[in-house]
C-alpha cells in the first residue's frame, strides 16, 4: 500500500482509454439482433469514441481529475448536437434552447419507438438518438469508474447494460461470439490496466528511493503474451462450460407466474380491450376525412392473423425498413382481371391515438405523415415505428377493387397462400364443425359457403348485444367464446367476425380478422365540395376478410346493423340483380346498438408501454428512485463512518480513523476547519460551545493526542491495545454527539442528507490515481 | 526471538478478482432469475477468471535465487545496514507481474512491498544480465540481537491481477545488531585504588618506578617473590608482582534473567520493562567490558547463575576478553545473549554451579550489572564479593529493594542506572568514591 497514489502519463492513460473504448464497442454488438443494418454501431462507436478520447485529451492537458466527466458531457451534448441538432444549433456544435427542445422530441419519440417497435427495429432518428444517448452516458460512467475511480474490474457495470437488453426482448439474447468478444476486450482492458499499474507503480517507487531497484536493461514482453492468453483462454472455455451445463431454472418456477409477460408483453389479443371499450358510454371523435364520389370504405388499423394460444392475435412481425409508406405494396393475390380504381382520401386525424394508422384496404400510397411509417407486408396495415397518429393529416389512396361474383366464385384453390391463414387448434368445439359443415353442404364454390355463412349470422336469430357475452362469461374472441356464442346467439362484432373466420377456415376458405373503423357519419360541412365524414369511436368495428384466388382478400359483413355488406356477397348476388337483400347502411341503427368506444384505449394492446397503465405505481416507483438517488451521500457517510469504526476496533490505524472520523463530521456540521494539522484543527474547533464540557473537551484532546502520537511519533510505535482503542471509540462517540447536540437542526439535516466531508473527498481526487485493488 | 512463521503458499485472490467474483455471481442470479441464458455466460467467465488465475498462479512457480550481503554485516543498536540482494531468475520463462518484501525482524523497518521488474528467462551461456535484478534498501536495526533477515517474499499475480501468491524465495541471513556503547571517563582506569592489579597495569606504563612493583603479601603468595629490599624499606612483608605484569583482570557479571523462578509472580511472564531493563543492563556491561578492554585490562564476562563459564555458545569457555579484538568478540557474544534463550542453560548451569570464591586468587575489579536478580544471584554476588576489589554493582530500576539490601550489605557498591546517558555520571562518581575510599 503506498500512500500516495502514482499519476499517470498521458500514453498510460490513452491506452486505458483506448481499452475502454475497445469494450464499450464490443458491448454495444450485443444490440445487433435487435437493431437493422449496423450504421447505428458506427454511430454508436463514433459517439463512444468521441467521449472516451475527449476524456484522455483533457487529462493530457492536465484538467483536474473530477472535472473530466463533467467535460465529457459537454463534449457528449455537443456531439449530439452535432449529429441531430441540425439546423437549430451555433455551428453545428453549440445547442441552442430549440436544439434541447428538438431532443425532447426525439427522447420521447425513443420511447415511443421502443414501446411499438419489434425486433429488429428500424433506425429512426430517434431511436439513433437514444442509442448514442445511452452510449455515451455509458462511456462517461466507464471512463469515471476506469480512469477517476481506478477500478476498472467494475467497468462490467456499465458494459453489462447493452448486454442485459437483448435478452428480455429477443428469446436466444446476445450471440456467443460477442458475448466471448465483449469478454475478451474486458479482460484486455484489465490487463492493459495491470501494465499501466505496474509501470506507473515503478516509476513511484524510483522516486521514493526507499529501495533502489536495478532492473535489466531489456526484458522480452511478448513472453508474458502466452500467459496472458492462456489464463483468458482457459477461462472463456470453462466459463462457456459451466454455462452450458447450467440447468435452466425457469422464471415461473422462481416467481410462481411468470413476470416476463406482464412487464414484457408480445404479441397480446387486442380482443379484451376491444370489448371492454365497446362497453363504454360517449362517443369521442376519432378522425374526419375527405373523400370524393361518396366513397365510403371501412378503414383498417390492425389484422388478426392467427391464433396465439387459445385467441386470435397479430403476428409479430418486425417492422422492415424498406416498406416506406410513399410505395405499399400490392395487394395480395390481386389480379389484373380484377377491375381497381384508386381514390384519393384525405384523412385528419383528431383525436385517437395508436401506433397503427387507419387506412382503408388496399392502399397504394400515402402521403403527408409526420414520423416513420411503415406498412406491413402481407395485411398492408401502417404502423409507426416512433410516433402515434395524434394530430396526424395525411392523404391516402385507396385501390377499390371491384370484383364480380363469377370472379369470386370462379377462384380456384386457395395454394397461393401462406398455411397460416388456415390453421386451427387441434380441439375445438364439436358445433364448430358442425355448423361448418351444415353452411358448407348446401353450397358448390368456397363463395357461396362464404355468402352463406355471412347470411348464417346476419339471420334474425342473431342479436347484437355488447353486454351479453360479459354476462355469459364468454368475451373475447377464443374458440370456447365461439362456441358459446353459437349456442346462445348473442354477440357483438368481436364475435361475428372470430365466428365467421373460423367457420370459413373450417370450410377450407383463409380468413382473417380486421379491426378499424366503418366509414363513419357523413357530416353536412363540405370543404372545396366534397362532404366531410367524421368517424368517432362508435365506429370501431371488426370485421372477417376471406381470401379468394384471384382476388385476394375479400371482406365480409357478418355483424348484424353494422356497417355495410358489400355488393358482392349478398346472397344471390350475380344472378339476379334486383333481388337484393336489405343493405344495412352505413352507420345506421339505433344509438343503443353502436358500440361506445374509448379511442385512447382501443387498440394500444398489442404493443403498449405496460407502464402507462399504472400511473400511480409509476409515480411511487419514480418517488423511491428519487429517494434512494437522494439518499446515496448519506449512505456513503454512514458506511464510511462505521468503516472508521469498524477500523479503531480492528486496531487498523485506529488513531487515524478516529481523527478522519471527528474532522469529517465537523467538517458535515461546518465546524473548524477542515484541513490542516491535528494541532489546528483541534483549536479551530475548540472554541464551539459543545467543548465547553470539560469532558468532552478532554475526549477530543484525547483523539488529538492519539493521532498526534500515531503521525508523528516514531515509526515503529505499535497500536494501542484493545481497551485503549475502545476508550478512542468511546471518546470519538462522545465528542460527535457533543457536536450534534450543538449544532442546529439545519444543520444535522444537512450533515445527514449531504455531508460536506463527502464533497471534500471529491474534489482534493488528484487528476488521475492508479488503483490499489479492483 | 520468534521464529519467522511459514506462511502458505495457497493463492489468494486480490480485491480486483473478489469485485470480479461477486458480479460474476450477481450477474449469475440475474440471467437465472430472469431466465437470460446468454448471461449466463459472463456471469461464469466473472466466476470462473479468479478461479483459473489463482490455479494458474499456484501451478506457475517461479524458480528464484537470492543472493543477499549486509553492509556492514554487524551494526551498532540504532544505526542502519545496506542490504543487498540480487534476485536471478532460474526458470525458463520471463517473470513478470511480480513484488517482493524483505521479511524484517520485529521493529526494524523494512521497505514496503515494492515491484519486482519483469526479469528475463534464465542465461545459462552468454550472461547478459537481463535475468537478474539487483535491489539495494538501508534497514535500520533499533535492537540488540541476531535478527534473521529475510527469506525473500516474492508475491505472483496473474496477468490479469485476479488471483496472487506469496512465495519465500532464498533464506534468511543474520544480521547481528551490538549493544551501544557508551564512552566512558577514564576516571576509573587512572584511579589507584584499584587493587594490584591496576598498579601493575601502571608499572607497565611506568617501567621505571622502582616503588610500585612490590605490594603487601598476601595469604598464599609464595615466598620465593618476596621483595626484600621493599620489605626491608616498609618494615612489612612484600611481594614482587611479575606475573600480573601488563595482564591486569577484571570481571563483568551479567544478570541474564532467566524464566524458572519461583517466588516473583511477575518473573512468570517477561515484561516489556523488564526487557527494556535487561537491555540496558546489557548496555551498561558492553559499555564497562569495552572500557575496561581499551584500558588494558583482560575480561571476563560472565553470568551471575553461571560464572564460569562464558555467556553464550559462541563465547570464550570461560568468558575472557583480551585485546585486540576483544571488544568485538564482547560486543557479539552481548548481542548474542537472549534472555529468552538463556533459560535452558539456566537449569545445568545452576546445577553445575556452586558459589565458590576465588580466594587464592588476587582481588579483581568486579562489576555487577543487574536488571533483575533473583535472591539466588544476589546471594551469589554476596559469596563472590571477597575476590573482588572494589566491587561496584549497577543496578536497574527493576531491581527489588530485598536483593540491593542484601548487596550493600555484602559491601557491594550499588549505584542505580535508569538510562544509559546516567553511565558516564555513574562510572565518574563511583571512580571518586573509589578514590575516597582508597585515601
């Protein structure tokens, strides 16, 4: 142990440096499966690069060590500033008030983008600026602990955090070889920590002149290489062998249930939420759109594919960078034969807010979004990657297709489509088939089954009713509700559509579900001539779309009163144009059968920030935070005091711990003053009125003497025995509790809460200090 | 004078490899609470690197040899000796990422754990020096005694400074640390009181003083040195005192505390006073026989239990002194005496020794030096007081009242010593009381 620590040269300290940046860069490859390309890495290292080399040139130039941090954010706002700030900053580097309020922006875009986005995401600028954000916060906390602290074993810390992430969203986490990289570059770091040490060390000890070390003129290096690569090596290798042969001790059995799903949810049926905001009273207004030629389509947010367990769910699907909204793709199955038109539609979104943008089905473009949009491949649904579609106006062109019924029923079979859209569960309700095969019998094509089903449900044995399936117990959109619903004939869209795609799966047809919005209320305002429509929450709908060879998909209208059954699939549709079954308009019915919707809480199910539901435990979780980060200095203290403590027991230069301990709390009260010999301290604060007391007094006269006696007495002095270090305890307690009684209530507060002693310690940290241990 | 203990050479894990461990343990709960097995494999790579790295330092090592000299090999109490060693590496790999630590006897200082630099592998043919390392520090010796120095501790790490062990390289070698000496007045010397002998040893500065060479006869002389003419001119009966010509004697008796005392409770455990005492007392003795040794005059040094014999192994058989080169031989054979040791001679050397008195020898200056006697010595000293002339007794503070009454009864000279800067005002005064006493 030398009592002073050796300082280190500017080379010593660029090589931790680059050590450190070497692993921080490694650490971030652990996001790779969950970020597309990898020019975020380049960012990511450029921005790491630019704090931890900053850190190293502002300690060449000989800043004081516990400034350095503080300079690396400044260096790390302005490389932000650089690289995001754009047109709101003083060249490039100095923010601006706007370029924060820009951050802002993109700081809760980050969030949003995390909270809707699935792996891989897509590198929107706000998900670069939270990655380099996190970076360089994390190149700041391993600079301090490697080159402030020196305590480099402790750089695991900060390093371990991208490596932690991949694993609550991604099933196989981070891939070995960067786990053995990021390893690897740690144990560099510590080596290249060990060689600084050791030169920086002997460098110190030629100076003390205590012993006069001739060392050999030239020694070969690269022979301690094979060591060190072997220690690493045998380590991987068992490392990764004892983490093969772990058994996996899953979560539940730890927990009883599983937490990953309610904290980390994937992939759950919208469903539930559906009913329940069915269920609500008063009709928000969603959004208004313009359409020409009283164009009236259904408008679709989201598409139920297949069965997540026992419930009809999206797939998760990752977002794909390439499919930007300005050019979605065709349709589906769609061919030329079909007869399409496309019409504009100008929508303005007022109000909802979710990730997924209502627009009609097809659509071919659309223009005029704020944020990154992108459209799925095959349900060609719009979500955002980084915003929601609050205040959103955008224009939008629908593809009508227009197919004729022989098109339909002349489709042939449907091979051209992924098997997904057919699978059921193995066990199902016995009047499933049943019904199925009773709708099926009586019909040739997969058309007719398909216009038979829809005719099947739309029957007047079928009655719209969001209240009954709750009070029967079966909502939702599972198999067993399917077959309640069946039985008992009461229902609401949820229902009539899970219903119908099952009964047309099982009759061999691919369905799937939409959820969005009916075409919504035509209002008597028009603007440049067109009508203006506004859709509010009563017009949430779910509706089955069924797949024809040909035509591609196809929806159907199977709820009864809600919305309008296309032309195509009446009953008897093609044969006989005027025999036409009553259309159920748009928008019709009796203000009881609409259900009430709640925008906000429709559809942010499948990937909504599971905190945003319990304000109130955020806000207790947010208070904790802020009081264990408040409460950090006085813990410090009090662990530092009983260390003292703990040191005059264990007679570890117990004189001098208790004297530490006495200036440190009267430098806590502001008393005396704090630096300077026993001698001078001592009177400084002897004046106080807790030092009245002769006793207490001649106690800290006492400490005064033992420290003096420990300093300055010969070297050889040995400690004082037992008794006489309990007697320091004892006197060292006394003379603290006199102060304390002494000092104001402000005072105490302010000694327990921020202890000035602790603040002291910091700032007498010389530039930069070779560690002892870690 | 405790034996240096044999530590263990088992690996221990430095601060660094325990931080290590403890993450590698808590990221371990970590990935299996939340089920992360990618985790899982830093986690054991923090577990697993200290444990590799303390097996790799335990199979790893280093052959070593240690060369060490003192300069001066044999240091005065208080003043410091250049120790010097060469450290060679044998083995045929590089050592690096070593330290050593001299082992330093109890209360000398030795230098802090300090770097070993990288030494090179081991140049059987075409020695260029690169495969040793010569380090030089000064310790200081604040003790008198024979103090072991060394074997080398020389601490391994890794590579990574997760995992360390201390080996001893070499062996330990004495030092040999002298009582202070502390000038003295020649008063004593140049004072005739002292008996014969001391007029001899002036007769032999002064040839030609015809008066000084017979003295009174004594019981025993033989008649055939009877001086006649000086018996003729005093009226009394002379001898001539050739033999003693230049070889005047004089006696120091040390009072080596020994443990097997019945009586004395405190005797039972040697305190840190009494210690100090017997190092005074051993002052005082190395101070008296190196005076009386520049002046010329034959020593014998013994204990009080044991007198005739000399204090220790290495001493002379009977404890005799003579210049030249004698007060070396005391001043080591000083440094050599342990109290601690002393008590296994203690037991034969009482038995084997009675108090007999020297009568038919001349009377000899005598000095006792007593730290802490028991009545067994103080009664000795009574015995042997006849052959000694004078008899002059220092005594420590420790000494109890019971043995100096018993001595000033004897007729001992008893003059109290508390520090070694009250011997030269002692020697002075005793010297002048002697002076009194023979006027």
């Amino acid at each position: 142990m030398h009592p002073d620590q050796p300082v280190l040269t500017a080379a010593q300290r660029l090589g931790l440096t680059a050590a450190s940046f070497v692993l921080m860069a490694t650490a971030i490859m652990a996001l790779g499966p969950l970020i597309a390309s990898s020019a975020w890495w380049w960012l990511c290292a450029f921005v790491s690069a630019g704090v931890l080399f900053a850190g190293a040139g502002l300690r060449a130039l000989r800043v004081r060590g516990a400034l350095v941090p503080l300079l690396e954010a400044v260096v790390l706002l302005m490389l932000l500033t650089l690289l995001f700030g754009g047109s709101t900053s003083l060249l490039f580097l100095v923010p601006t008030p706007e370029t924060f309020g820009l951050f802002g922006e993109l700081f809760s875009g980050a969030q949003r983008t995390i909270a809707q986005q699935s792996v891989p995401a897509v590198t929107v600028p706000a998900l670069s600026f939270a990655l380099a954000l996190g970076v360089g916060v994390l190149s700041i906390l391993l600079d301090i602990l490697v080159q402030v602290a020196r305590r480099p074993a402790f750089a695991a810390v900060p390093v371990i955090v991208p490596l932690l992430i991949p694993g609550f969203i991604v099933e196989t986490g981070v891939g070995l070889p960067v786990l053995v990289l990021v390893a690897a570059s740690y144990l560099l770091l510590l080596r290249v920590d060990v060689r600084v040490n050791r030169s920086a060390r002997f460098e110190l000890d030629r100076d003390d002149g205590i012993a006069t070390v001739t060392a050999p003129r030239r020694v070969p290096v690269a022979s301690t290489l094979g060591a060190s690569l072997g220690v690493a090596g045998v380590g991987i290798v068992v490392a990764s062998m004892l983490a093969a042969s772990t058994p996996s001790i899953s979560s539940s059995l730890l927990l009883g249930t599983g937490s990953q799903s309610t904290l980390f949810a994937r992939g759950v049926s919208p469903f539930i939420d559906l009913g329940k905001d069915l269920r609500r009273p008063e009709p928000r207004p969603a959004f208004r759109y313009l359409a020409r030629d009283g164009d009236r389509p259904n408008f679709t947010l989201l598409t139920l594919d297949r069965f997540e367990g026992d419930v009809w769910s999206v797939a998760d699907r990752p977002v794909d960078g390439d499919n930007t909204v300005d050019a979605m793709g065709a349709p589906v199955g769609l061919e030329a034969e079909v007869e399409t038109s496309e019409h504009p539609i100008e929508v303005l979104v007022n109000e909802v807010r979710t990730t997924w943008l209502p627009v009609p089905y097809p659509s071919t473009r659309i223009d005029g979004l704020q944020g990154s949009w992108f459209w799925d491949d095959e349900s060609l649904t719009v979500r955002s990657a980084d915003t929601n579609t609050a205040g959103q106006r955008y224009e939008v062109t629908r593809l009508e297709v227009e197919p004729t019924v022989e098109q339909l029923r002349g489709a042939g079979s449907s091979a051209g489509i992924d098997g997904r859209y057919l699978e059921l569960p193995e066990e199902i309700p016995e009047i499933i088939p049943a019904t199925a095969a009773s709708l099926a019998s009586g019909s040739g094509s997969a058309y007719d089954t398909a216009v038979a089903i829809q005719a099947f449900l739309r029957s007047p044995e079928f009655a719209y009713s969001t209240e009954a399936p709750v009070e029967g117990g079966y909502d939702g959109g599972g198999f067993e509700v399917i077959g309640s619903f069946l039985e008992q004939k009461q229902g609401y869209c949820v229902h009539f559509a899970s219903t119908m795609a099952v009964l047309a799966r099982e009759a061999g047809i691919p369905s799937r579900i939409s959820i969005g919005y009916t075409s919504g209320s035509p209002t008597t305002e028009r603007v440049d001539g067109v009508q203006r429509v506004e859709v509010d929450s009563h017009d949430l709908h779910a509706w089955p779309e069924l797949y024809f060879e040909g035509v591609g998909w196809v929806p159907f209208e199977p709820t009864p009163g809600r919305g309008s059954v296309p032309a195509y699939s009446r009953p008897g549709a093609g044969q006989s144009p005027t025999s036409v079954l009553p259309t159920g308009p748009a928008s019709t019915t009796a203000p009881s059968g609409r259900p009430d919707l709640d925008p906000d809480r429709g559809f942010a199910g499948p990937a909504s920030d599971p905190f945003t539901n319990s304000g109130s435990w955020r806000v207790v979780a947010l208070l904790l935070g802020v009081a264990a980060l408040l409460s950090i200095p006085a813990l410090t203290r009090v662990l530092q005091r009983a260390m003292r403590h703990r040191r005059i027991r264990r007679g570890d230069r117990s004189a001098d711990a208790a004297w530490q301990e006495f200036v440190a709390t009267a430098a806590d009260l502001g008393i005396g003053i704090a630096s300077g010999t026993p001698r001078a301290i001592a009177s400084s604060v002897a004046g106080r009125p807790a030092f009245r007391d002769p006793d207490t007094s001649a106690a800290m006269l006492r400490l005064r003497d033992a420290v003096e006696r420990a300093r300055f007495g010969p070297d050889d002095v040995v400690e004082p025995p037992p008794q006489a270090r309990h007697a320091l305890a004892d006197d060292l307690r006394a003379v603290r509790r006199a102060m304390l009684h002494d000092a104001g209530a402000r005072d105490r507060l302010a000694a327990a809460l921020l202890p000035r002693s602790l603040v002291e310690r910091v700032v007498r940290v010389p530039g930069v200090r070779a560690g002892g241990g870690a | 004078m405790p034996r240096p203990r044999t530590h263990p050479t088992w690996p221990r894990l430095t601060r660094r490899g325990i931080a290590l461990m403890v993450v590698g343990v808590l990221m371990a709960g970590v990935s299996l609470w939340f089920d992360l097995r990618d985790i899982l494999v830093l986690a054991f790579v923090g577990v697993a690197m200290p444990v590799v790295a303390a097996v790799f330092v335990a199979l790893r090592r280093p052959r070593l040899a240690v060369q060490r000299e003192f300069a001066p090999a044999v240091v005065p109490a208080g003043e410091s000796t250049r120790v010097s060693l060469v450290v060679q590496n044998r083995g045929t790999r590089t050592l690096d990422g070593a330290h050593w630590r001299d082992r330093a006897p109890e209360g000398a200082l030795a230098p802090p754990e300090t770097l070993l630099p990288a030494l090179g592998p081991y140049e059987a043919v075409l020695p260029s020096g690169d495969d040793r390392v010569r380090v030089e520090y000064r310790l200081r010796m604040p003790r008198r005694g024979v103090f072991p120095v060394g074997p080398l501790r020389i601490g391994v790490q890794d590579p990574f400074a997760l995992a360390g062990v201390e080996r001893d390289a070499g062996a330990a070698h004495e030092v040999l640390v002298t009582p202070r000496v502390t000038p003295l007045s020649e008063a004593l010397a140049t004072a005739a009181s002292i008996d014969g002998v001391v007029h001899g040893l002036q007769r032999r500065n002064h040839p030609n003083s015809d008066e000084l060479i017979a003295r009174e006869y004594r019981y025993g002389d033989p008649l055939r040195r009877v001086n006649w003419p000086a018996t003729a001119r005093r009226g009394e009966l002379m001898v001539r005192e050739e033999e003693q010509r230049g070889d005047p004697e004089a006696r120091v008796l040390l009072d080596v505390p020994t443990g097997a005392r019945s009586g004395l409770a405190v005797h039972h455990e040697r305190s840190p006073e009494v210690d100090e005492r017997f190092e005074l007392a051993v002052e005082v003795a190395a101070s008296v026989g190196v005076h009386l040794l520049e002046h010329g005059f034959r020593l014998r040094c013994t204990s009080i239990t044991d007198h005739e014999r000399g204090l220790g192994p290495s001493a002379p058989f009977d404890g005799s002194y003579r210049m030249p080169g004698g007060e070396h031989l005391l001043l080591e054979d000083l440094a050599r005496v342990d109290a601690a040791a002393h008590r296994g001679r203690a037991d034969d050397g009482r038995a084997a020794s009675e108090v007999r008195t020297r009568g038919r020898d001349a009377r000899e200056p005598g000095f006792a030096v007593l730290a802490d006697p028991s009545q067994a010595d103080a009664g000795a000293l009574v015995a042997l007081r006849p052959s000694f002339e004078p008899a002059i007794a220092f005594v420590t503070a420790t000494v109890s009242s019971v043995v100096r009454q018993m001595l000033e009864d004897a007729d001992w000279n008893v003059v109290t010593v508390r520090r070694t800067s009250d011997l030269d005002g002692a020697w002075t005064a005793i010297a002048s009381t002697a002076v009194r006493d023979a006027s």
